[in-house]
C-alpha cells in the first residue's frame, strides 16, 4: 500500500508540476524604443511594465535602440513585436521609400501616442541664431539609422541646405549633449518629448545657457513634398531651464506598430490596458497624456490601424 501512495503522489506531483509549467508559459513581447537620453526609452519601460502586470500571460520587455528606423527594422527582421516610431518613418517603412527603397514592411499602428518635437540644439557662444546660422558649423543630425536623422536631412532640405553644407556628426541625443558641453559641435537635432532629460541635462549645465532655434518657416516646404505629416508647433518657454522664450518648430506624432500579422486578440488587450492603464504611463512621462481616444481619428497616423486595436476604438464609439 505504502508502495502504491508513494507512486500516486509521484504522478499528481509530476501532473501539478507539468500543469505549473504550462501555467507558467509566457508571450514573451521586446518593444522598440530608443536611446537613454530620449523620451522612447522610459515610456517602452512604462509600457513593458503595465502589460507585464496587467495582460495576462505576457512578459513584456523595453530595449535600448537607435529609434524610429531600427525598431521598424526589428519589427521587419520578426526580433521585435512592438515598437516606437514616428510617423514619417512609418510611413516610408510601409511604402519602402527612403531608407526602405524597395523593402515594404508590413506594419499596421497599433496607436498614435504623442507629438514628437524637433529640437534644433545649440548653445550661446557658438554663433548659431537662426537655422541658416548652421552653414559651416558642427552639427550631429542623430544616431544613425534613427527617425531624427531622417527629419533632420529634410529639414535642412527644406531650407536651401544640404549634409554637405555642414560638417556632420551622427550622434544619439546623449551623446550629443555631451559633445556639445564639450564643444566639440556646435549644434545638434533631436526629435522628441518635451522636455527630453538630455536636454533638461545640457539647460541645467552650469557656464552654459540653452538656446532653441525657430525652424517651423521650413514646415510648408516639408508638407508640399512629404504630405501632410508634418505640423508647426511651439516648444513653449522655460520647457527647459533658462529657456525663456517660445521657439517655433515642426512637430510629427509617434505611433506604436506592430506586424501585420500580429495576434488580433493579443492587440486587442494591448491597446485595452494602454488605454485604461494610461494614468500609470503619465507618471513616467507626462507626455504619454496625449494618448487619448480623440487623437486616433485625427489622420496623425498615414498608416492603416491593426484589427485589434480597430475593434478596442469601436468599442469605444470611435468610427473607421
């Protein structure tokens, strides 16, 4: 009998231990974001950790990146499910234009999340007051293959200038703010979240005083050859420390998209806890408050919308 109990315990042991194992399976999500210094990084951290908490049998994970372009690289080479893009970027992605020149990528948004601002970077002393100041200075137009590198060639573009007309740095927004308080550039572009902690770092840098450069003069130029992607803006004064006036700019909203071929239902309760999880977002970047219902209809998104994301916004009473 003791033989017979022993064996018996054994197999619902190994029945309990099997059915924890399954219990224990997880969807294992990486989501694209964007380099430390940057806005990306910490929301896809805040991301990754309410659909870990809330959506159930998901292990999500935020990775550091170069940007737009690499995360919609990711998403093509299937070693990312979810990720940060903005719009621009997206949508040469889809169209296989640009840095996509015939390589479509079959993405569908899953959100369109917060405006993106472009930040022209320098410092007083350096000579730079105006955008056509950039002629012949040091300037970093970002890290490679990122959405800020892109949007700072065609903003150049849209104002009579060319890469060649400066001498070109490729630098992440941190690394960016380091060469500038080292004076090794004079300038730098970034696209991103106001305010954006790298920059926050350089106006709080004692001996140096920030200076934004207005650029939303070059915003006509941008929509009559790229469309209607693009927006002027203003990054309003003391957004950074010491920065006492407003400074027109061009603004393009950021998305988060997925593969086409993406789980509906998985989408579905994605963009569910996003929404309803939203306030636990704010408090890691207040700009995650412009992740609202109304701005999913606006056409800030050139690219067509998941199903799953489609069925959560119908629920809602959005209409497609």
């Amino acid at each position: 009998m003791n033989r017979v109990m022993a064996a018996l315990v054994a197999v619902v042991a190994a029945f309990g231990l099997a059915t924890a194992g399954a219990q224990d399976k997880k969807t294992r999500i990486s989501i694209g974001t964007g380099g430390t210094g940057g806005v990306y990084y910490p929301l896809g951290g805040g991301l990754a950790a309410i659909l870990s908490k809330y959506v159930p049998g998901v292990d999500a994970t935020a990775e550091v990146t170069a940007g737009s372009i690499a995360n919609l690289q990711l998403i093509d080479g299937g070693k990312s499910e979810i990720g940060f893009t903005m719009a621009d970027a997206a949508w040469d992605a889809y169209n296989g234009l640009d840095k996509f020149n015939g390589k479509k990528v079959a993405l569908r948004t899953l959100a369109v999340f917060y405006p993106n601002r472009m930040h022209v970077v320098t410092v007083e002393g350096t000579g730079i007051n105006k955008f056509a100041d950039l002629k012949g200075k040091r300037v970093s137009t970002g890290a490679p293959v990122s959405g800020t590198e892109v949007t700072a060639e065609r903003l150049l573009e849209a104002y009579g200038l060319t890469i060649k007309d400066i001498t070109r740095e490729r630098l992440s927004v941190a690394e960016s703010v380091n060469a500038l308080k080292d004076g090794k550039i004079d300038a730098f572009f970034w696209v991103g979240g106001v305010p954006t902690p790298s920059i926050t770092d350089l106006a709080a840098t004692p001996g140096k005083k920030i200076k934004l450069i207005d650029h939303a003069d070059g915003v006509d130029n941008l929509r009559k050859k790229y469309g209607p992607i693009y927006v002027k803006n203003k990054i309003l004064a003391n957004a950074y420390p010491g920065d006492d006036h407003d400074t027109t700019n061009m603004d393009v909203w950021n998305l988060l998209v997925v593969p086409e071929k993406a789980d509906e239902q998985l989408v579905y309760n994605i963009v569910k806890t996003m929404f309803e999880k939203k306030d636990e977002l704010v408090k890691v970047h207040k700009d995650a408050q412009f992740l609202s219902l109304d701005n999913q209809t606006t056409g800030a998104s050139p690219l067509p919308f998941h199903p799953g994301a489609v069925r959560y916004f119908k629920e809602k009473g959005l209409k497609f």
